[in-house]
C-alpha cells in the first residue's frame, strides 16, 4: 500500500509595525493561512533587537518605514545584521522617489503600498519566496516615471562578471555574499565595484540602482 504524504512548507514571518490596527490586521490575516507562521511581532525596532528568545529561523520581514524611534530604512542593515538571509518587505505609505531608493539600496527586496488589499498581501509574500520581488503598482509607477525623465543610454563597456555583480548588489546582497556566490575573494569583489563605479560615473549605490533599472546597464 502505497500512502504519499503532502508536508506543506510553513513561511517563517516577522512584523514590526508600530500602528496598532494596522499590526492587528497583518497579524490576524496572516495567521488564517496554514502555510504562514508569524514567529516574531514588534512594534518598534528596539524590541525587535531586545525580542527574547530571538526567532531560529526567519523567512521574512514585514517592516514599517516610518516607526517612531529607529526608521524603517535605519533598521535594515540592523535586521540583516542578525538575518542575513531574511527577505525585508517595506510596508509604507510614503511613495517619494528617494524613500524608494534608499530602501532598495538598503536591502529591502520589495516596496508595498499601505493601500494594497490584505488578500493580495500572500500573492506577494509568494513571489517573494520563490525569489521574485515587487512594488505596488502605484510605486512602481513612480519608479517608471522617474526613469523616463532622462534619455538611457546604455553602457556596453561592462564585462560579463561585473554585470553579474551589479545584478547581486541591485538584489540587495552583500559584498561577501557577491564573493561567495562568485567564487571571488571579498577584495575582488571590492575592486569590481570601485571599477563598475568609475566606469558609469557614479560613487554610491543608489545611483548605481537608478542606472540599472533606467536601463543604461
């Protein structure tokens, strides 16, 4: 007799959401999916660093960009710092140019409007985990918009390596993630980057992200 067995893979969720109804809402909703386990809810940073027992595994992060002691955009170096491999989900209300950007080059794999519907909410944690990311449409627009104020003119100099850095850098990975995924020691990686800066005329990242999506790479 022959009996197949269907595990069903719990996604590990953590939130840091300082508005009350709004972190009642995402913990009430997330918590009815069978495939979705919320392990770690705060509602500022400082209790997310302090949080006891800390998480042994987290998926990914809900996070707010705009909390009251350290901001949204402030935390993530913090969170990866203790997640390396945690997937962080902005959720804000904010859809300025820069809070955009700042997020992205920060590490942030996804930009979600408050706006968006609660149902739509596990479609993107879904994309996300299979390795995808996404922005509202509303912010995705803003994206385009911004890109479309200046011609591209794309950069054909680049050697097929460096692409592949640009690409781990604009995915949020970190220098030595680039180097493991490269096969490359950390200070190669480093010299790739000084070079790829100095080819597009740029010296931080967050132009480097603008260049890349605007098409010029």
């Amino acid at each position: 007799m022959h009996f197949e067995y269907n595990f069903m893979e719990i996604t590990y969720i953590g939130l840091i959401e300082d508005d009350k109804a709004t972190h009642k809402s995402l913990v009430s909703f997330l918590e009815i999916n069978p495939d979705i386990k919320v392990v770690l809810d705060c509602y500022n940073v400082k209790d997310f660093l302090n949080h006891h027992p800390f998480p042994e595994h987290l998926d990914l992060m809900l996070l707010d960009i705009g909390l009251p002691d350290i901001s949204g955009i402030e935390a993530i170096p913090l969170i990866k710092k203790k997640l390396p491999q945690v997937d962080i989900v902005m959720l804000t209300s904010y859809e300025e140019d820069e809070k955009i950007f700042e997020a992205l080059c920060a590490g942030a794999c996804a930009y979600v409007s408050k706006r968006t519907p609660l149902s739509k909410l596990t479609e993107i944690i879904d994309i996300i985990k299979k390795g995808g990311s996404y922005m509202s449409p509303s912010i995705a627009r803003k994206v385009i918009a911004h890109f479309n104020l200046s011609p591209s003119q794309k950069n054909d100099n680049l050697s097929p390596r460096q692409i592949e850095i640009i690409k781990l850098l604009v995915d949020g990975h970190s220098y030595s993630d680039i180097a493991d995924k490269c096969y490359i020691s950390i200070n190669t990686v480093r010299s790739h980057i000084k070079n790829i800066y100095a080819e597009l005329g740029v010296n931080k990242k967050a132009d480097l992200i603008k260049k890349y999506f605007r098409g010029d790479i």
